[in-house]
C-alpha cells in the first residue's frame, strides 16, 4: 500500500476520481451480501470502484483508499496529506457508522475532496 498525494490523484482525474463510489460507505461495503448477487437492505449490488474511507485502526485515522469490485477488494493507497481534523471529524460519526475501525467520510471531508477534485 502506498502513500499518495492529493496532488498525485488530481493527475489521474480520468482513471480513479471518475471511479469514485460516494455511495458507498463502509457499512454498505461490509453489508454485502453472497457472490450470488444478493444483498442486504440498503447496499448497492454493484459496489465497483473506490470506496474512500476513515481508517482508525493506528494511532491517527488515515484517509484510505479502496478498489472494490465484484469478486475482490483490496486496499490500494493512503492519502497522506488530508487535515488530521476533518478525519477526526469522520471518526465522530459514532459506533452506529463504523464498521471494523473504518468510519464513512464526514460531510466536510467528503466536501473537501470534492473541492481538491474539481467536483461540483
């Protein structure tokens, strides 16, 4: 797993930002159900691209990065420079979001990245 820049994944806008599940949070991806397509209530069914999440596994969260896709997932970066206080914010959320020390992205860090990708 590497560290990546904020800077280094505006430079492959069209091949990961594109790919992004906001849709998908950790309780969602966990949620899935079987190979055989089906799933919980409320989870998607195709659950492919990147799921970013709130890692706070360690001593400091860290904003993680995703591959998910149909039959794997695998966990592929760490965005080294997002605000330790907007992480922070993410791993308010509560018990209620997290699943297994991953927490959802907080509202203002959703919003954040979206600002640093050019989203509207």
């Amino acid at each position: 797993m590497e560290d990546i820049s904020i800077n280094e994944l505006k430079d492959k806008k069209e091949s990961f930002i594109k790919e992004i599940r906001w849709d998908v949070t950790p309780k969602l991806f966990m949620g899935q159900g079987t190979s055989s397509g089906r799933n919980q209530d409320g989870a998607p069914r195709n659950i492919d691209g990147y799921m970013l999440y709130v890692d706070a596994g360690d001593e400091k969260p860290a904003l993680v990065i995703m591959k998910n896709r149909f039959t794997i997932s695998r966990t592929v970066g760490i965005i080294k420079d997002a605000p330790e206080e907007l992480l922070l914010d993410s791993v308010k959320c509560g018990e209620a979001e997290s699943v297994a020390g991953m927490y959802p992205l907080s509202p203002k860090l959703e919003a954040w990245l979206k600002k640093e990708f050019g989203i509207p």
